[in-house]
C-alpha cells in the first residue's frame, strides 16, 4: 500500500466494491402498505421503497397533492393495485411529466373475484379498465400474494438487471413466509369453515373469506362511501338473528356507527379486522407489519367466530 498514492485510493476502493454494491439504489413507491412490504423484502439494500399514501390516509378516498405527483416523478419503479382500488390513479400516472414513469399493477393477469351481485353501490364500481365491477383486495389471499411477490421479482429485475439474482433469493424467501402465515391461517380457521363473516361495512374480505371457506356478508359493496339502505341493514340483521352470529366485524378505514348499531340490534359485539392497505398510527407507533397485522387478524377472526 506505500507505492499507492492517496489520491488513487478512492478509485481503487471503489473498484473492489463496485461488484458487491449497486452504484445507485433505485427508488420505488407503492399505493399500499402491502405492497410496500413485498417490494422492500425483494429489493432488499438495492432500493428505497417508500409508500405513496400517506399515513392514516384511505386509498379509497385520498386526493393527491402537486407535490406528490413531483415525488412519483422521482422514482424508478410506481407498484399499485389497479382493478379500481385506486380510483387517482390513471390520472396521478397520467400527470407525471413525459409520461415516462415505470408502472407495475399486480392485479393484471390475475383471477379477480366480481363483486357481489346485489350490494349496493355495485352498479358503479369499475376496475379502472372498462371491466368490472371486479374485487381489488387481492392481498388478503396470500397466495395471490406469492404471485404478486414473482411480478415484483420479474419487475425489479427489468430494472435492475444485475440484482436479479438477488431479487430472486429474497422473492423467495418472502414468499415462503406468506406461505408459513396461509398455513397458520388455514389451520386455525378450519374449525370456522362454512362460518358467516359478518362485515359491517364494505366488503373488503372477500377473498381470505373464499380462501378459509368462510362466507362474507357485508352491509355494502366495495366502496367505503356506500351506505347500506334500511332494507339492506334489515336483511342483514335478520340474518344475524337466523344464523345465530354474535360478532360483527369492520375495519378502521370505515367509521364504526352503522357495525355497532347493528351489532345493538342483535345484542351483539364489534370487533376489528385490519384490510391492511395502510396502517393507523397507532400501528406505525407499534412498528407493525403486514405479518404482525394479519396475525391480529386470525386472533381476532378465532375469537369472533368462535373456531374449535
């Protein structure tokens, strides 16, 4: 190292850890937590991933900001949904100035479920792409959630194609903890099959319903905005009192009123079921995450439905 003059030694260093590190980390953003959490456990130290929504805030409802069209602009990669769960988002992507921003919607090419025939608000729920009305909460089947971590996986490397090796790796590890939680699911829940899932809200559960052969029953369709008719709260209730449920179920992105006047109404309880797509504040105060959360949900769903 004596015959080395200082002035070579950074050129020399960074020659050596060229290979091992990129040279810029990419810069990803996500419409939801989910996502985020799936697309940080596959970029690993090769990318900030960051989420798009902003604390607390609904991606039903939130309206972006100038500021946050200049932040998508930034980034490398945007990862949303699609299927109409962000109803912005064809014009957010539109606003990007050159329309060069790379986008990736997980919800292409998988097997949506429809919405359910009947709810009200159903007539105007479109999946962004003249289809529909289609179900967007896909990342409540974690095994919808395995594909969608391979399609993160095939995207950063497109990207990145000198991380691709590593996005493999760690795609795989991510998905073989989403397998370990279905499986825990799965086996906690058997003793709830052919169960009613009472929802008193919108329906957002549809899909861990189908995978648990449990049976949503939700006041309202896919938007939180729908409010359920007298008739509708009627049905629901008599449904309750014919099928013996006791709990009803919602989730904090839909205020609790109309779950708690129908769980008066058959003189019963509410208890809280996390759809996931962001986090409260309270849960970012905690450091959750979309494993701790999902397992707050089976606790709750055993306890409500009372699983043996």
């Amino acid at each position: 190292m004596k015959n080395i003059s200082r002035a070579l030694l950074p050129a020399l260093l960074l020659s050596v850890a060229g290979p091992l590190f990129p040279s810029a980390r990419l810069n990803v953003l996500t419409s939801i937590f989910p996502l985020r959490e799936f697309a940080a456990a596959v970029a690993g130290e090769r990318a900030h991933v960051s989420l798009f929504l902003p604390p607390g805030a609904g991606v039903h409802t939130w309206q972006p900001r100038p500021g946050d069209i200049m932040k998508l602009a930034a980034a490398d990669l945007f990862i949303s949904i699609g299927a109409g769960l962000e109803p912005w988002l064809t014009d957010v992507v539109g606003a990007v100035p050159g329309g060069k921003l790379r986008t990736l919607e997980v919800s292409r090419g998988l097997a949506l479920l429809p919405a359910e025939e009947g709810e009200p608000g159903h007539e105007e729920e479109k999946d962004g792409h003249g289809h529909g009305p289609l179900d967007p909460h896909i990342w409540l089947d974690f095994d919808m959630d395995r594909a969608i971590v391979d399609k993160i996986v095939a995207e950063l490397s497109a990207v990145d194609p000198a991380g691709a090796g590593y996005f493999r790796v760690n795609g795989e590890t991510c998905k073989s903890k989403l397998a370990a939680l279905d499986a825990r699911f799965r086996r906690r829940l058997r003793g709830c099959a052919g169960k009613p899932l009472v929802v008193g809200g919108h329906a957002a559960f549809g899909y861990l319903a189908r995978r648990y052969g449990l049976v949503q029953t939700a006041l309202y369709g896919l938007s939180p905005d729908a409010q359920p008719s007298p008739r509708q709260m009627m049905k629901v209730s008599d449904f309750c009192r014919r099928e013996n449920v006791r709990t009803i179920f919602f989730e904090t992105s839909v205020a609790p009123g109309l779950a708690r006047a129908l769980a008066g109404e058959i003189g019963g309880r509410v208890l809280v079921l996390y759809a996931g797509h962001n986090l409260t504040r309270d849960q970012i105060k905690k450091g959750q995450d979309f494993f701790t959360i999902m397992e707050e949900n089976l606790r709750t769903l055993q306890e409500g439905l009372g699983c043996r």
